[in-house]
C-alpha cells in the first residue's frame, strides 16, 4: 500500500518496546509515527469511507476510515478536510501532519485495525 504520506520515516514501531531514553520505560504503539515535512500532505492508504473524525486532546485531529473489514486511523492531524460518511480514494488527502511536540517536525500516527485485532501498518506499507 502507499504511504499517508509522500515523504517520511518511520519513527516509532509498532508494538511495545523499551523507551530509546528512558530507562525501564516501555513503549505501547498500537500503529506507527511516521516523522515528515511540517503540514505535510496526510492521504488515505486505500479507498474506503470515513466513519469518524475525531479530536484526541493532545494528538490533535484523528481520521477513521473503513475498508470493508478493516479501519484504519490516522492520528495526530491538523486541518481535517474529510467528514464522516465522505467516500476516499487511495492517495487522496485527508488533512495535514500536526507537530511532534517533543521535535516540533512534523508526524502522523497510521494505525490498521481487522476487528478488534491491530495490525502492524508496516507489513502492509510499500518499501522504501
């Protein structure tokens, strides 16, 4: 599948794992934080339908799109510009990157669900 985004890195794994800084601090990822340009370009991985757009206190905007049995979430987003019940294509763009607060660049948090079971969104994105 496409990127959300045009350009980016992958900065947070999904799963748990130990904090990079913090001793005896383990990180949950239910996706992956992908560190891009500043307001970059957001765009929906595959065509599907918006179900819910949301604002998480302190991740910004969040975009839910279905795909049949899947969902995926985009989280951490300024300047939303889909609504819930909007038809997406693939590649077509949702909103903007917010900020990571601790590296003030920008990042989107992707997220794929099947059900209730969560998927690590790397498997299933293009190589770069």
């Amino acid at each position: 599948l496409p990127w959300p985004v045009e350009q980016g890195t992958i900065t947070e794994y999904f799963g748990s794992h130990p904090h990079p800084e913090l001793k005896g601090v383990t990180i949950k990822n239910d996706g992956i934080d992908i560190g891009t340009n500043n307001g970059a370009g957001v765009r929906s991985i595959f065509q599907g339908e918006v179900t819910g757009v949301i604002n998480i206190p302190g991740s910004g905007g969040a975009v839910i799109i279905r795909h049949g049995e899947f969902l995926t979430v985009y989280s951490n987003l300024d300047n939303v510009s889909v609504n819930k019940g909007d038809k997406v294509n693939t590649k077509q763009k949702i909103g903007n990157a917010g900020n990571d607060s601790e590296t003030g660049k920008g990042m989107v948090n992707l997220q794929i669900w099947k059900g209730f079971d969560k998927m690590n969104p790397q498997l299933w994105l293009a190589k770069r």
